[in-house]
C-alpha cells in the first residue's frame, strides 16, 4: 500500500491518512474482541466491570507481541497464511448459514400470506382496538393496538 502511495500525489497525507485507519481497524477489533472474550468468560453477562475487559485486551496485544518478538516476519507470515487458510471452511459455513435464513424468510412469507394468517387478521380487525397495516395489498407488516402495543399474532404450524 505504502509502495503504490509512493507514486501517487500526497504520500505524505494518504500514508497519513492510512496509519490512522488501519489503527482505528486495528483498536476497534481489539475492542470487539476483548468485548467477546469478557462476554464468554463471565457467562453471558454484560453488565461486567471494565477491569476484565482491559484484561483481554492486554492479554490480546502481549500474545501479538509475543508472536512478533520470536518469530518475526515468519510469524505474521505463518498467521496470514492460516488466516487465509481459515477462510475457506468458514465460507462454506457461511454458505449453509446462507441457505438456512433463505430458508426461514421463505417460511415466514408463506404463514404471512397463508389463509389461515388472513383469517386471523380479519377477526383483530373486527375488534375495534386493533390497527393492521399493510403493504403491496394484502401483506400484513404490522398489528398494533390503538395505543400501540404491539399484538402477538400466533397461527400455528
């Protein structure tokens, strides 16, 4: 990158410009990271002191330190490698989750426009308290009460 920003105008500013992206990328992993590890280690709780959370981040930057202290350029080789080499089995995983939500809003658009959902919509809007909204005919997007509680509308299998 710094290579090809040595024969645009402004190297100086894009390379700039660069260093800080890549170090917000960079903090804001991090960050996520950190966040996901505090998560897991406490059971689920999100509400945690930032004690643990500063914890996993230092824990994350001396692992990386570490890794680059021994082993050098070999070391950010051998881990971009298995990056990429990581990629592809979760590409086939993201493929399969693919099909499932596919899957799910095909179901979901069957029971909103299934006889028995219309039927169920025509008796809440008989009740004088119930609004039904719709769009593109007769597909129902929400069902509100006046005062705009939001009704559970349950048509089964």
């Amino acid at each position: 990158m710094f290579a090809m920003f040595d024969l645009m105008p402004g190297t100086i500013i894009l390379s700039t410009i660069a260093i800080i992206l890549v170090t917000t990328f960079f903090v804001t992993s991090s960050d996520s990271g950190s966040l996901v590890l505090e998560h897991l280690s406490t059971g689920g709780k999100h509400e945690t002191p930032a004690t643990g959370r500063v914890f996993w981040a230092a824990s994350e930057g001396l692992v990386a330190a570490a890794l680059l202290i021994a082993g050098g350029d070999a070391a950010v080789e051998a881990l971009q490698a298995a990056a990429i080499a990581s990629g592809l089995p979760f590409a086939v995983i993201l493929l399969f989750m693919i099909y499932a939500v596919l899957q799910g809003l095909q179901t979901e658009y069957a029971i909103l426009e299934s006889d028995e959902f219309a039927e169920v919509v025509d008796e809440l809007e008989e009740d004088n308290d119930v609004v039904v909204t719709t769009q593109r005919g007769d597909l129902v997007t929400e069902v509100k009460t006046r005062g705009d509680r939001v009704v559970d509308v349950d048509v089964g299998d």
